[in-house]
C-alpha cells in the first residue's frame, strides 16, 4: 500500500445542534521512524456513553475521500474519574500531509472532523462538504516508537485542551498531563415531608424538604399551590440541608396541593455554586376537617358528657390482625404511621429516636410496642381482641428499648433510675448524663419516656382509657375490656389472661407529660395515619383542650 507521512487527527467541529458533545477524538498515532507501527485512535467521553453505532472515517487529503472505516463499539468507562477511553487499530492509517479523520455518531452526525499537516474539504462520506480543523501538530519519520499525539490541559470537554506534540503513548488510559476534575455533581432532593403522593395529610401541617448536600435558597424557592387554597405563603428556616416550610394559612381539607422547588433558586455551598439540575415536585391530599364533622356529637359540657360522647365517637373502630402473611396487619399500619418523616423507606423508633431501614415482620433491629401493656388486661391475640392490635397505642420501638421497658407503667422516675439515651436526629434528640436531657429513664417500678415523645405516649394510654369502657364491640359484638387510668399502684396488676377491667398508670404523670410535651406536626401525621385504616381518631390529638375536660373535669 502507498502511505503517506504525517500526522492524524482531533480538533471538534460541531454542528449548532450537535448531540453527543461530551465525546471527542483524545490521542492518534500514524507514523514513527522506520515501519510503522501500533496506529491507532482513541476516543474519550463521558462514563456510561454508549459507542454502539458509531465509526470513525479515515480520509485522504489528496481525493479528500474516505479511504477506510473502523466501527466503535462498547461503553465508556470511568477510567478517569467520570471520562473514558475506547481506542482503535487504524494500521496502515495514512501519513499526510494532510490526511484526516471524521468521528461520526451513532445517527450519522459529525461530531469531529480533523485533520493534521493542513486542512481540506472532504469530497464524500459523512465529511462530505465540510472543511477540516487542523489539529496544529504531527508525527515524521523521526518521531520515537511508541509515541502519540495527544490532547492535555485540565477541563471535562474537547474545547477545553490542546494538543501536543508527540510523548510517549497512553491509549486506553488517562493521558500524561491531561487532567479532567472530579465534577461537581448538583444538588438533589433526596426526602420530603409528606412523602409524594401522602394523603390525609394534616391542614396545619409543616413541608420539609431534604437536599443531598448543603445549599442555599433564595426567596421563592419552595412554592406552594392547592386546588382549594390556591397559593400558599410559606415561611421558610432550617438548612442548610432540611428545611422546613411553614404554610402561613391552614389548608382546605380534602384538597390536592402541589410543592414546587424551584431548580434556578438552590445552589449548593463546596465551592462554584451550583443549582439543581432539574426542579422538583411533590403532591399531597390534605385530611378531612374532624372538627366539622368527625366530632359534631362531642358534648363538652361536662367531664362524663364528653367522656360519653368521645366513646361513641372513637367505639367500634376497623381491626387489623397483628401479624398475617396474606394481608394488611399491624406491621403495614404502623410502617406507615411510624414512617422517618426525612426517608419515607424508614421508620423512626419512639424511645430511641433511631431510624431504621423498614423491614416489616421478622427483623431484629425494631418491633411493637404496647404502650399500653397487654399484659394489663388484653393478654392473647385473638380475632376478637380490639385493644391488643389497636394502632393508636401501638408503637415501633428499638427492641432492646422495647425489652427496657418491659411492662412498666409510666412515671416519672425518681431514684435509682437507668439511662436509655436518644439518638439525635432530625432536629431532636441526643446527648446523655444529664437528667433528664434528651433521654429515657427507668427504675424497677417505671419508665419515664423522653421529652419529645412523652406526650405522645400519654395521649396514646388517655386515648385508650376513653375508646375500651366495657361492653361489647358494636359490630363483631366482641367483649372489650374496661381499660381504666389510675394513680394507684395497686390496682396497676399484671395477669396472663384477659381481664374484664384493667389499670394503667400513672394518671397525674401522664396529665402533666401531656401538657410539657404538645401535640407536634408529626404526632398529627400519625394520628391521620392510624385513621386512614382503623377509622377512628385520637381526639386527644386533636382536641388537646379535652384532656382537661375528661380527666380532670375543667370544661370550659
């Protein structure tokens, strides 16, 4: 075959609409002293850019035609950093001057067409009627085996290097003074509060929205629109990666709202900032209003008329198994009750205030807690037996902490007490050696919960106290024990079967956890949870006001 001498390829010619920028022609070899050999051509891009369908042509500058074809195949790696390299055997690849190359896609577009020792027009193929970009340096007879030219500098695209003269060889692998940085990925969103697509969500409730690394918002960057309320002012704090977002009007109830962060207004803080990718959108349903309806017949007038009426209210609610292998049981209630209001592919334990992975019936890390024990009167899991899988007392709890506390009813503790410390987690939580901080504390007699969740499990046993008052279920006409909250602790017994009447405690301390410890979004949350299965509402939550009234006749 006639050869001639000279160099090959690289420089970007793109079309104005030019797909596949982020591939481009990296390192050539065509001639060396003596017999020629190792030509090649190495093509460099983005990891994961897939070659299949794509060629490299070959051109004469003499006829300016293609003269041969190599076909690309395979994916780019990540052989530096985010960027990757295929190179091709183009023996017998013509030596100028000038001679060229034209890396053509998978669809048929130039993407490059190069040339060395000159620039000319091509006469056919791809190139057809395009002129060449001289790449500025070549190979002789002289250059060492061995050797390439070769793109260098610092950047992540074409443009942003230069060739240079002949060095020792590198296809497949980064080149010697060719430096791409480690890009800087864009901020995502990685949770949001409520979950996408949440529903009974509560009319006062707050928006979080989780980012995957620090940033910074400006004004209007999280929006707020309902079908009802229309636009909806928020006031924005947290961060620099939770924020949350205080609607400053309550919603509509049963309304569809859409969350909007806008992409153009977050900006992460390593260095250059840079903005979200994409914007990013959440919707949610909002509850129904209980107070309008759920709770027309409560008579507040007097402690035993309101008692009376909150029973019939909250009285004969949907039971779910406490375990089934064939439908929706206590597992599937409380994963989504007790969802991690950051991730809502975890749950957030009551005691420990640990995160953990869901992983519903059969792990080892989380389970259920009674906050009212069973062994207080509702001892077996039977068919019929309301109280024992009632998902407004029930609780996903760190086992160890579950197995802590045991039986114990609740109460300050006041000597010799053992400390069950807190995760800190989303804002709460942590620390430990202080009483009583941030943690929980038991003695041989009772658990004291911790401060943020205090109040919750208080209002779960006052709940309880209300919804089981003897009698029988009004529709499976199953027997219901009379569950009653007390100060004594004698009347507080454990016993291996179901009790007609059975004790808890201890009333004042529950009263007074209930006051320091308020009802907050996320207790809110729950309680729209456990009805949008059971049916029934702890008015407790949201009538806080009627604990006064019920429990220690102050009605107002």
């Amino acid at each position: 075959m006639n050869f001639k001498k000279n160099g090959l390829l690289s420089a970007l010619l793109l079309c104005p609409a030019l797909a596949h920028a982020g591939v481009w022609i990296n390192e050539i070899h065509y001639d060396n002293a003596g017999t020629d050999v190792g030509e090649r051509i190495e093509v460099a891009g983005d990891a994961g850019t897939s070659l299949a369908g794509w060629s490299l042509h070959l051109y004469n500058g003499a006829d300016r035609k293609v003269y041969a074809t190599r076909s690309l195949s395979g994916t780019l790696g990540s052989t530096c950093g985010a960027y990757g390299f295929v190179s091709v055997d183009v023996a017998g690849a013509q030596n100028g001057a000038p001679d060229g190359v034209a890396l053509v896609n998978a669809s048929g577009t130039v993407v490059q067409f190069l040339s060395y020792e000159g620039s000319f027009k091509g006469a056919d193929g791809p190139a057809r009627n395009r002129t060449s970009v001289n790449i500025g340096v070549s190979e002789t007879e002289a250059t060492a085996v061995g050797h390439s030219l070769q793109l260098k500098g610092t950047g992540t695209a074409y443009a942003n290097f230069s060739w240079a003269a002949a060095s020792a060889s590198s296809f497949g692998t980064c080149n010697a003074g060719q430096n791409f940085p480690v890009p800087d990925a864009a901020p995502t969103i990685t949770a949001t509060s409520p979950a996408n697509g949440s529903a009974s969500v509560a009319l006062d409730a707050n928006l979080s929205v989780t980012f995957s690394e620090p940033v910074s918002l400006q004004a209007g960057a999280i929006t707020l629109g309902c079908d009802t309320s229309g636009n909806v002012a928020l006031a924005v704090s947290g961060g620099p990666t939770t924020f949350t977002a205080d609607p400053q009007a309550t919603l509509a109830a049963l309304e569809d709202c859409l969350v909007d962060v806008v992409a153009s207004k977050v900006s992460d803080l390593d260095g250059v900032a840079t903005p979200m990718a994409a914007g990013y959108s959440f919707v949610f349903t909002t509850a129904s209003a209980p107070g309008n309806d759920y709770y027309s017949s409560a008579n507040a007038t007097s402690a035993s008329a309101l008692r009376a009426s909150l029973h019939a209210i909250i009285d004969d609610h949907q039971r779910f198994p406490y375990s089934s292998s064939t439908g929706t049981d206590t597992w599937d209630v409380l994963e989504f009750a007790d969802e991690d209001p950051l991730n809502p592919n975890r749950i957030l334990d009551v005691y420990r205030n640990a995160s953990y992975q869901k992983y519903n019936a059969g792990n080892t890390e989380y389970n259920r807690e009674h906050t009212w024990p069973k062994s207080y009167g509702f001892t077996n899991d039977g068919s019929t037996n309301y109280p024992y899988t009632d998902t407004h007392m029930l609780f996903l709890s760190d086992s160890g902490y579950n197995s802590s506390r045991g039986n114990k009813p609740y109460a300050d503790c006041l000597t010799g007490c053992t400390e069950r410390v807190t995760l800190a987690y989303n804002g709460k939580g942590g620390g430990s050696g202080v009483f009583p901080g941030n943690s929980n504390w038991y003695d041989t007699t009772y658990w004291q919960t911790w401060g943020d969740r205090k109040g919750d499990v208080a209002r779960a046993l006052l709940y309880m106290d209300v919804r089981y008052e003897g009698g029988t279920h009004g529709v499976t006409g199953a027997a219901e024990p009379n569950l009653i909250l007390t100060d004594d602790p004698g009347l507080i017994q454990a016993s291996s079967s179901n009790l007609s009447v059975a004790y808890m405690g201890r009333l004042a301390d529950l009263l007074r956890w209930h006051a320091e410890d308020p009802v907050d979004d996320k207790e809110r949350l729950r309680n729209e949870a456990v009805y949008s299965y059971q049916g029934n509402r702890n008015p407790f939550i949201d009538h806080p006001e009627w604990v006064a009234c019920v429990f220690q006749n102050q009605c107002n």
